[in-house]
C-alpha cells in the first residue's frame, strides 16, 4: 500500500491556497487600513488603530500633521510593524519619526446624574481646542475599533465643523458602526456627546486630557 503522504500534502497545500492565504491577506489588508475613513477632504480622517505601516501609509498620502488617539486605556499604544511582521513600536515614537504631532484626549463620561444638565465631558472641549488650531490640520482621529470614541468625536466634528444637525450626526454615528442597539439616549456617550451637543460654545479646560509631554509637542 502507497504511503498516504503525498496525498496529504497536496490537500495540505489546497488548503492553503484555498483558506489560508486568502485569510491572511484579508487579516493583512484590515489592519493596515482598518477602517480608514474620508470625514472631510483634506481635514479630517478617522481610523481605528492601524499597524506601524498603515499610520506611515496615511500620514504621507494624507499629509496628516496631527495624530490624535482617543483610547483613555491606552495612552500610547504599542504598534506592529504589519500583521505579519510583529517588530514593535510605541505610536508617540512613530509619530516623532513621521514629524507630525501626537495628541491624545481620553474621552470621560460626566456623571450620569448630570447627562441632561448641559455639562459636557471636558474631552469635548479639548477636542474643540484642537480643531480651533489651524495648526493641527489634516488631523487622523483614532481609538481602537474606529466606531465608538472615535465615532462620537467624529460627529462632534460634524456638527461644529460642518453644520451638521443633530440628527445627522447621528444617524451617521449608528450607520458607521456604533450599532442600532447601542446608538439610543440610554447610551451616556450618545447622549452626552452628541444629542446634547450645543455648537458654538466653548469652555476653558484644565489640560487634563492631553497635558503632559508624553501625549503632544
């Protein structure tokens, strides 16, 4: 009896072909542009947290001159080089090597006793002082997932930067991933960042979200 390996070999091989390539270069192409997203030409873009090459890829195409991630856990996340290539570097020393700024703003939620009083997160108000900063543009707003902090921000965006209403802002917040569950007043984040955004106003702020040197230059 002929041994059985050549046969398991060759279907090792289709599988490969068949499942596995295309799995990883799938897996591949995500994460160097996961969720990568036009807000307004030339401005501002959105994402969720690209590998080391991705952020390279849009900083030159770009011409972004700010990065600004919005993960309150992680203040300076550690990114792979691509999917497959795990060397690591920190995203605040990849953006000093690319020569643009890194911000981070942690977004906070205020208490949600006072989600209806007209008290807003201060991370709005840091954002808002980004955004006045003709400096800061093309900006490249991130988080990790790309839908949720950096989708509220996003819509902030929207409304104070663009005229959108309320409603559109919305409904862009729920059609770009937030979700039909999850986009609802009951949410504090919608409901404080976005049904209750007031455009035009402006508070001083404490520097808390992003003071240190660590977070910009």
């Amino acid at each position: 009896m002929r041994p059985p390996w050549p046969r398991v070999i060759l279907i090792a091989l289709i599988v490969g072909i068949v499942v596995v390539g295309p799995f990883y270069f799938f897996r591949a192409v995500y994460a160097h542009s996961k969720r990568l997203r036009e807000i307004e030409p030339g401005r501002m873009y959105r994402c969720g947290e690209l590998t080391a090459e991705g952020f390279s890829d849009a900083v030159r195409t770009l011409g972004i001159r700010t990065v600004l991630n919005v993960q309150n856990d992680n203040l300076d996340p550690t990114l792979v080089h691509t999917y497959l290539d795990r060397r690591k570097i920190a995203e605040s020393a990849l953006c000093e090597k690319l020569n643009v700024r890194y911000r981070v703003i942690a977004p906070d939620l205020v208490h949600p006793r006072e989600a209806d009083t007209g008290v807003r997160p201060e991370a709005v108000d840091e954002f808002l002082k980004l955004l006045d900063d003709p400096e800061s543009y093309p900006i490249l707003l991130h988080c990790k997932a790309g839908l949720h902090r950096t989708g509220v921000l996003a819509a902030v965006y929207r409304m104070e930067k663009q005229g959108w209403t309320v409603r559109e802002a919305y409904e862009e917040l729920r059609d770009h991933g937030f979700g039909d569950r999850a986009c609802t007043a009951a949410n504090e984040y919608v409901r404080q960042y976005v049904l209750n955004y007031k455009p035009g106003e402006r508070r001083p702020t404490t520097g808390r979200a992003d003071g240190d040197a660590l977070r910009g230059k």
